[in-house]
C-alpha cells in the first residue's frame, strides 16, 4: 500500500517536470528575448549573407512601435533556397509578434515569396515554407495561431523583376498583410 503511494507521488512528480522541462518562453535561436546577444550585440544574419538594400532595418529596434500601431517594417527576406529566418530581422518579427500579443483581434496573412528560379511546384512549397517559418517563431513568441494565416505565391508576385542577384534577394521574401 505504501509502495502505491510512493509510485503515484513519484510518476505525478515526473510528469511536472517533464511539462516544465517542455514549456517554452518565447526568445530568438540565441537564447535571448530581444535579438540581441548576451554581449549586446545585434545578431549579423548567416556567414555571407548580406543586408538586403532598402529593407529598412538598422539597430536591434528595428520596425517596433512603442505606441502599439503595426510595425512599420513588414518585409523579411531570406537567402537563396531556404527558409531559415536571418538573426538580423529577428527584432522585426519581434515587433509584429508584440504588436499581436497585445492587439487579439487582429489577424495577418503571412504571404511567403520566392525570386523565379526552380519549379513553379517548388516555388510554392518554398514559400510556404518561409511563411511558416515565420509563423512558427511568432507562435514561441506567444502570438495565437488562430491570428495568422499562411498562404504562398511562390514566383507569382515578384517584387522587382530582372535577373539579378539584387531583384532575386528582395523577391525572397515573407510580407505582413495586416
């Protein structure tokens, strides 16, 4: 009799440290709440990969309005052929996702984007993964799923058309439509 209770007291003990082990407060891949590194720094994107000219993001408050309107930066953009989000739009995304803690009712289509290389099918899928992507982090952040929507138009909507590497870049994209 005295074993059963032990066993009760020691599985219900497991199981609520199995639940606080799994729980997530929110934060960027770093560790940090902010974008930023413990060192203070601002996160640099991934080896190689540069700011996409005329993004509008500078410094580690970037696009986030104190007086609680939407952010003004609603453009994130990503390398070549994936759908990883770059450290430095981090605190973007930050922004958006405190804009839509504290507004519930509102709603934002994430419309992932993809310059016209590779197959109209994978462009598709590739949008959508980026959108995704961004979505995931916005639900760690504590936004509620039933505020986001994904859609993909994949290589349907370029940004800017040429073939140039800097029309590529500003067509890869994940835009906010509030």
């Amino acid at each position: 009799m005295q074993f059963k209770s032990h066993a009760r007291t020691l599985a219900i003990a497991l199981s609520l440290a199995l639940i606080a082990g799994c729980s997530s407060t929110g934060g960027s891949r770093d560790g940090s709440m902010d974008g930023t590194r413990a060192d203070g720094g601002v996160g640099t994107g991934t080896a190689g990969a540069g700011q996409v000219s005329g993004t509008g993001v500078s410094g580690d408050r970037a696009g986030q309005q104190a007086d609680g309107r939407i952010p003004d930066v609603r453009t994130i953009y990503f390398d070549f052929d994936r759908d990883t989000i770059r450290s430095e739009f981090e605190s973007v995304l930050v922004a958006h996702a405190r804009y839509l803690r504290s507004n519930g009712n509102a709603r934002v289509v994430l419309q992932g984007h993809t310059d016209e290389r590779g197959t109209r099918e994978y462009n598709m899928a590739l949008g959508e993964r980026r959108a995704n992507s961004v979505k995931r982090f916005l639900e760690v952040q504590g936004v509620s799923p039933s505020q986001l929507q994904v859609v993909s138009y994949g290589e349907e909507r370029l940004a800017v058309r040429g073939n140039g590497e800097d029309a590529h870049a500003q067509n890869r994209r994940v835009v906010f439509a509030y």
